[in-house]
C-alpha cells in the first residue's frame, strides 16, 4: 500500500481528525490514536484499521511517553484548540526539536491564528466563515448545511490528509518535517474555488436557490416519484437535456426554452408532474444506458445493490456485516487495503503498542498502576 511503514500518532478528536487517520491507514499507515484515560467508550466512528492506546496527557509522565512515541513516528496530528499542545508542553517546538523530521498536523477550525483562533466551533461554524454558507439552500429559505460534509470531512480531514502526504512527499527530498495549519473554514473555502472563480460566468448571479446549480433549474433538481422515492436530473447540456424532454415523453416544442430563466418555474412543475406518474424503478429503466443525465436517488442501504455500484465493488462489507465506501481512489499498484476487522476498544493497544516503542514490560507494568496508560485486552478479548 502506499502509505505502508508510515506511522502515525492521531490524538484522538471529534470527526474531522478521525477521518484524516482514517484515509492514512486505509492506504497503509500505521495509525496510533492515543485515548484518554478512564474513558469508557470510543466517540471515533472513523477508527477503521486504527490501534488505540490510553494516556493521560494532563500527567508529565504520559507527557513524556507520547513524546516518546513521536520521536519514532512520521506524523502527529493533533484536533484541538490553539495553545492545548503548547500547555502540555507538546507544541511543535518541542516535538519537532526531538525528531525534525515529524510532520506535525494541526486540524482545527479557525487555524493558528486570527482573532477566531482559540474559539470554539463546528463545521457549520467554519462553513459559514468560509463564505461558502450563505450559497447553500432553497430559494427563499435561509442557509442551509450540507449535514457536516463540507467543513468537518471535505475542508478539514481530506485536506489535512493532502498536507500530510505533501509534507512525507517534501521530506524525501529534504529529510525534514514541517507543520501543517489545517484550517478548516480555508480547506472548505479552497474546496469551494470554483464558487469565487466562476462568479464572472454568470453562474451565480441570482439570489440563493435561484441559480443554475443551486436547485434553481429545472434540469439540475431532484424529483418525487410516484412510490415517493427520488430522480436527481443533471441534465445540463442541451444534447443531453434533449434526452431527458424524450425520456420524459415531452414534446420540446410544447415547452419555453431550456436556458429561459423566467420560465424556470414552469418547467419545474411540468417536470414535477411528469416524474410523479412512475415509480423510481421504471424511471431508472427509461433512463438507464442514456446520457439523460437522470439517476435514482439512493439511500445508504440501497447503494449496494446498485448495478453500477456491484461491478465496481464500491462499497464493502466488514467482518461484522457493517456496509461502508470503499476507499477511493482506486490506484492500481498500490491500491488502499482497508481493514475489516472491528475497530479498536480504547487502550487495546496499549501494551503492545508500548512495547513495540521500546518499553519494558516491568515499566508498562508500573504506568498501568500509576494510572498513566489503560489497557483493554481482557475486554477485547471477550
Ligand atoms: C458526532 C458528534 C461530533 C459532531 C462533529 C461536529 C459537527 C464537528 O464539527 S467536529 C469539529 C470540531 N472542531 C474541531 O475539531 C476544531 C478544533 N478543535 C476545537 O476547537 C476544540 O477541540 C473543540 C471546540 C472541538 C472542543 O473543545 P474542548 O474545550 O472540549 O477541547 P479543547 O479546548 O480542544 O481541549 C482538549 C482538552 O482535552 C485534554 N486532553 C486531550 N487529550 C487528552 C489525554 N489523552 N489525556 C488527558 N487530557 C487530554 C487537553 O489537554 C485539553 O485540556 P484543557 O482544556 O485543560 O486544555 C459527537 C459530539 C459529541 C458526541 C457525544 C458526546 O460525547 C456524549 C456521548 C459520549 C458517548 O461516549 C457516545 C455517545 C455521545 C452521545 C457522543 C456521540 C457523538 O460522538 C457526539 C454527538
């Protein structure tokens, strides 16, 4: 796998970070996450192929093993607040002075600096500084957040990972780490470019949900039908939109032109009508092998079934019958190798990940009753 003999130390966050661990150890990475202590259950939904080890941080010792840990790593990525690193004297200064060639993640909301630094927040919080908020939602309606997609996993864990994989990619050149300030209000805003850098076209001229792309077109919309299911139509270009008129059983010349933004509405509510008279599956049938542009809306448990979703083997099953996506992209080397086995109990691996480090049983033995590190065996055991 790609990223096989990287080893990671993720301290264990809410859902961005996890998701950044997550994408490295699908493609390879050894990824630690490091729990707290006296935690009973894991908040990490995105803990595929991860070892879990739990250390109290707030004691100078477990201070002292995680620096440990990191001296022997290639990556840390850290998901809290400004300034909670330096005060416990794990900032980079002092972790990249021990082993400079770490590549020192920080994924927070607002980034190292500005007045926002230090604040709390959420994806909707950092999507709405972003800018990119107030272009979401219907017409007429206030902004609306696409669930925590944009921020949280596009913006923060998918971008924090790309900065990883540049910095390991810099360092075989230069044999040095480096810092990443992974801001997730500018990862969302660099995902949305397009938005800034297609103002001039005209694509965005209207108000909210009005747009070509933003639910305002008819052709760009999704649709009831009649078993109370869904269509989504992307049927921009008139070569294809020509086909949707067809697969609908419409005569183009009873209908204003495609691009008359003023008949809009109307169109919408022929097409509404329309897709209401036949249920998901005979839509899909009309539509299937054509460039209509025309699919079913899927749900998470129907995915699988999808034809096109079979043949490809996009999504998986894991060893406790749990469906998630496969790992994309596919690359054709080295692809990803995502594990299926259970994810890890907090501290499960403490003892073994110790000892892999270079820790003597006798110590580990001692951390345990000093209350610096937990372990779970017994329980994952059971
Ligand atoms: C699924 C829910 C999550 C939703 C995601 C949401 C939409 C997001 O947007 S996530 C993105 C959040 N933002 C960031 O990550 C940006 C960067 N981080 C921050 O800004 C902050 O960390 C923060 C705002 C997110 C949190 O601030 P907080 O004050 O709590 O923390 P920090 O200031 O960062 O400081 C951390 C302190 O912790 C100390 N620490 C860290 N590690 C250790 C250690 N190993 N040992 C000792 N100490 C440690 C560190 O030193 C700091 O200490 P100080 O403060 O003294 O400096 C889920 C959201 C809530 C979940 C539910 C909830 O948890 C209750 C249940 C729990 C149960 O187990 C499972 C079910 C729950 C219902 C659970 C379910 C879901 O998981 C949630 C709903």
């Amino acid at each position: 796998m790609a990223l096989a003999g990287i080893r990671v130390i993720e301290l264990a966050g809410l859902a961005p970070a996890p998701f950044c661990g997550m994408l490295l150890a699908d493609f390879g990475a050894k990824v630690i996450r490091v729990d707290r202590t006296k935690v009973s259950m894991a908040v990490d939904t995105q803990a595929r192929g991860k070892q879990s080890v739990a250390l109290n941080l707030k004691k100078p010792q477990g201070v002292v093993i995680l620096k440990r840990l990191c001296l022997q790593s290639d990556v840390i990525i850290e998901p809290f607040r400004k300034g909670v690193m330096e005060k416990l004297g794990l900032g980079p200064e002092d972790l990249l002075k021990e082993n400079p060639r770490l590549i020192y993640a920080r994924l927070t909301g607002y980034g190292q600096s500005g007045s926002y630094a230090k604040s709390a927040g959420h994806d909707i919080n950092y999507l709405a500084i972003s800018g990119l908020l107030s272009m979401l939602g219907r017409s007429q309606e206030k902004p609306y957040a696409p669930l925590n997609l944009v921020a949280d996993f596009a913006g923060g864990g998918l971008m924090c990972a790309f900065g990883i994989v540049l910095a390991l990619l810099e360092r075989t050149r230069s044999g040095k780490g480096q810092v990443i300030d992974a801001s997730m209000v500018e990862g969302a805003a660099y995902v949305g470019s397009f938005m800034w850098k297609s103002q001039n076209i005209g694509l965005w001229n209207r108000a909210r949900g009005e747009n070509m792309l933003d639910g305002g077109a008819p052709f760009y919309e999704t649709y009831r039908t009649l078993d109370g299911q869904h269509m989504a139509v992307g049927a921009i270009e008139p070569q294809f939109y020509q086909q949707l008129i067809q697969g609908l059983g419409l005569d183009p010349d009873d209908l204003p032109d495609q691009m008359s933004v003023s008949d809009w509405p109307e169109l919408k509510k022929i097409f509404t009508e329309v897709f209401a008279t036949k249920t998901l599956a005979e839509w899909s049938q009309i539509f299937d092998g054509t460039d209509a542009c025309v699919t079913p809306v899927l749900s998470l448990d129907t995915v699988l079934t999808h034809p096109h979703n079979q043949e490809r083997g996009s999504f998986l099953r894991d060893d406790r019958g749990e469906l998630s996506p496969r790992p994309a992209p596919v690359l054709s080397r080295t692809p990803a190798g995502p594990s299926l086995s259970r994810d890890p109990l907090i501290g499960e691996h403490t003892r073994s990940v110790l000892m892999e480090y270079g820790f003597k049983s006798a110590d580990i033995e001692q951390l345990l009753s000093d209350g610096i590190v937990e372990c779970n065996e017994a329980k994952a055991r059971l």
